[in-house]
C-alpha cells in the first residue's frame, strides 16, 4: 500500500480537527522561505519526510537527491520514509522537529498553515506559473506545492473489456452496469473490484464530484448544500456504486479483497475495473511487467456522464510539500521543492499530471485528450469549510466507513434502503451547515 496510498484522498481531505498541534507554532508565523538565487551558496542538511517508504527503500529518492546536488553541492538531502504519515507528523507537529520538507498533513486546518509553514510567496506570483495555488493559500500567500496533479477514473482491462463486446467507453452509469454485465456473461473477470478491505480505495469515490456534471464549483457546493440531493454529484457516484454491487459484478467476498494482489490480477485480466486514479496506472503497469503480461492492456477511463457531449475529469493536487517554519536552511528546503516540482522527473516518472501550466499531459492520457475529456480544476475556496462540516457532521466523505457501509447495504451485509441510507447522509450533513453558520 506504498505509492499514493493517500494521493489526493488524502490531499484534500482532514476530516479530523488537529486540536493538539499548537506545540510552538505561533514563534515564527509569517515567516518566508524565499527562492535562493545563488546555488553555490546554499548550504546545509534537510531532512525530507514522505509517504513514499519504497522510493526510500529502493534508493530511487537518493538518486534524485544526487541530481538535485549537481545543482545545489552544498546541501545534504535526507529522508524519512513514513508508514502511518499522518498519525506520525501530527505527533512530532506538538514540537519544531517535524523535517525541513514535509508533506502538508490532512489533519491540519488551512488557517494554520502560517503557524507550522513558511511562505512560498504570493498566490499572485506562483498562480501565474502552478496549478493548485488556492489548495493551500491563507492570506494571499502560498504555503505548499504538489509535485504532481492527480485525476480520478477508472483502471481497466483493455483486452477484457473488449473481449466482451465492449468497443467505446459508457457515457451514462447505466451503460457503465450493463457493460460490466457483459464481462460478467462474456468473461471469466470479476467485473468490479470494490478493494472494500483497503478502505481507503472506497474514498475515491468522492471524487466523483465535479466531474459527473463538470462543475467546477463542486466543491462550493458541498459547503452550501445538499451533496445527496436528487442528480447531485455524490448521489449519482454512490447510486452507480450500489447499483453494481446489489447486481453482483463484485468480487464474491469483499471483506477478503486485497490492494496489493489486485495489481496483478488486474493486469492479467482477472479483474476488469477498479475505480482509483492517475496515480495508480504506474503501479498497475508495473505488476502487468512483473507478471509478464502486456502493460498496455491497463487503461483509463473517465466516470460516465458527459456535460454538452463531452466527460469531464477533475485534477487536483497530491500531497503538497512545505518548508517547516521552525527549519534552520529555509533556502535550502525551498531550493529542494522547487527543484524536485519544476526538474527532478518526478512527474514523468510517474505518469502524472505536471502542476506546471505548461506542462505536458502524460501519454498514459492520450486518450482521454483524443476523446475530447475536460480536465478541470476545482474551486477550492470553500474546501476548509467542507472538511469542517465533513468533521462535525461526522459522515466521513474522506473515509472509508461511509462507503463500506454503503457497500454493504447493497450486498445485503447491512439491513435498510439506499432512500435512507441518504437520507440520514444529507439530515447530518445538511444539519453540520447550519450549525457552522449560527
């Protein structure tokens, strides 16, 4: 469960309330970590933190630290590969000690991003350049940037969906369930993989939002209204999940799904369709050269709804790396961001979408370029004020209860009706709204 396991779930998430973490944030609050200018003169050691313990593992993150020396010789790059990263960070964040670089926790509200990071500058400034400015801008200034933009959709067997009759992508979700019908009657895949175990692949399914109806205001909308209301976004991505699993095109027993072997097993054609995201196709790939199968069989496909004729795919950032305000190199944290964002590959070597304006798209979404698919970025002025009302109101949007308890209703693991299954989503929600505002 390496790689992205939190990506953009994560990203945009914080569904708890870091009520711990004033430790000693407020002592340098407002500080810069201005762009260096002269590399020869950028000296000392920063330590890295990351989710990503493999690259760690594998020496591919020192690699990039020998690249980034070529430029800078006078900084020492260390890192500190991270299991249970949030839970982790929101300890260490009750002191200074928490890394030179970090990835901005969930956990943290954005209000108090200038106690614990340094400014990257204006969102004026970066606006002009990156993606993504507003996810983590108070104040007018910036305090993180994502390395990478991620998409969600659909990983897929190309060969299997195919060898089922199926020639273009669904447009609607009743096409998407009659499709996986046809693999189910057609082939010996298991249609749809819920990975109900993982958990945290079921909060993937929020982000449907904003692309079922190409609304970049989506997220807007969940601060100020109903988000289970009639052809709202999450009702039509959590009907389409409930109507696929009541229909049986899961895997027989969920509760003994496994993230790690569905790689493989989607890559040799045992599996035909995972929802997750951009981030996963490297991954996905990867296991189909490992098992010695073609990795171009692993597709991508966006959710079926069109807007005007057109799908529609929402980008936003990954995890957004910051300068620890308490660090001694700020210049030499900031060269390191900078760096690892605009030169290191990273972004190549992953696949993903660069969060750079000029940016390339990546060839594993050619496709979605040659059938026309609106990337669109979200408005996420309102986005603390979502995750405030996600907390108080309990539902979970970024959790994984929310889900598996509607897969299980639709599997007959749980007992009542999906009406009321909303119904008590939208009481609590729309409940948690009005109380932030009296």
């Amino acid at each position: 469960m390496h790689m992205y396991r939190r990506t953009v779930l994560a990203a945009v998430s914080g569904v708890l309330v870091l009520a711990a973490c004033t430790g000693t944030g407020g002592s340098s609050k407002g500080a810069d970590a201005k762009a260096p200018t002269d590399p020869s003169k950028v000296t000392g050691t920063i330590k890295v933190l990351t989710v990503r313990t493999d690259l760690v593992q594998d020496g591919t993150l020192d690699d990039y630290a020998a690249e980034f020396n070529k430029v800078y010789p006078k900084v020492k790059v260390e890192f500190e590969g991270l299991t249970n990263y949030e839970s982790e960070v929101k300890i260490r964040m009750n002191t200074e000690n928490y890394g030179d670089v970090l990835l901005i926790p969930a956990v943290i509200q954005k209000k108090d991003y200038p106690k614990f990071f340094a400014s990257l500058g204006t969102q004026e400034e970066r606006a002009a350049k990156y993606r993504f400015t507003d996810y983590t801008t108070v104040g007018g200034k910036v305090y993180g940037q994502s390395p990478v933009g991620v998409a969600p959709g659909f990983i897929y067997n190309k060969r299997i969906w195919s060898q089922a009759g199926i020639t273009r992508w669904p447009t609607t979700p009743a096409e998407f369930i009659a499709d996986l019908r046809a693999i189910k009657a057609k082939t010996d895949a298991i249609p749809y993989y819920t990975n109900f175990s993982a958990g945290w692949t079921l909060t993937s399914w929020t982000y449907v939002n904003g692309a079922v109806h190409c609304d970049t205001r989506a997220t807007e909308k969940l601060a100020t209204g109903d988000p289970w209301a009639q052809d709202a976004d999450l009702r039509v991505g959590d009907t389409m999940l409930y109507d696929l699993v009541k229909a049986g095109l899961i895997e027989k027993d969920p509760t003994t799904s496994n993230w790690e072997e569905s790689k493989p097993r989607t890559a040799k054609g045992e599996i035909a369709t995972q929802w997750l995201g951009t981030w996963a196709i490297v991954q996905f790939q990867d296991a189909a050269k490992k098992a010695g199968v073609d990795p171009d069989d692993i597709g991508f496909m966006p959710f079926p709804s069109q807007t005007n004729g057109k799908y529609c795919a929402t980008v936003a950032p990954d995890y957004n790396q910051a300068v620890n305000v308490h660090s001694k190199h700020k210049d030499a944290a900031r060269a390191w961001i900078d760096w690892f964002t605009d030169k290191s590959g990273y972004v190549e070597d992953n696949l993903s979408i660069s969060p750079l304006k000029n940016g390339a798209m990546p060839a594993v979404l050619k496709p979605y370029e040659e059938q026309g698919v609106q990337l669109i970025e979200l408005d996420d002025a309102r986005g603390a004020e979502v995750k405030q009302i996600d907390s108080e109101s309990e539902v979970g949007i970024y959790a994984p209860e929310y889900r598996q308890n509607l897969v299980d209703l639709a599997r007959g693991a749980r007992k009542g009706s999906l009406d009321d299954f909303f119904a008590d989503l939208s009481g609590r929600w729309t409940d948690a709204e009005k109380n932030l505002g009296s």
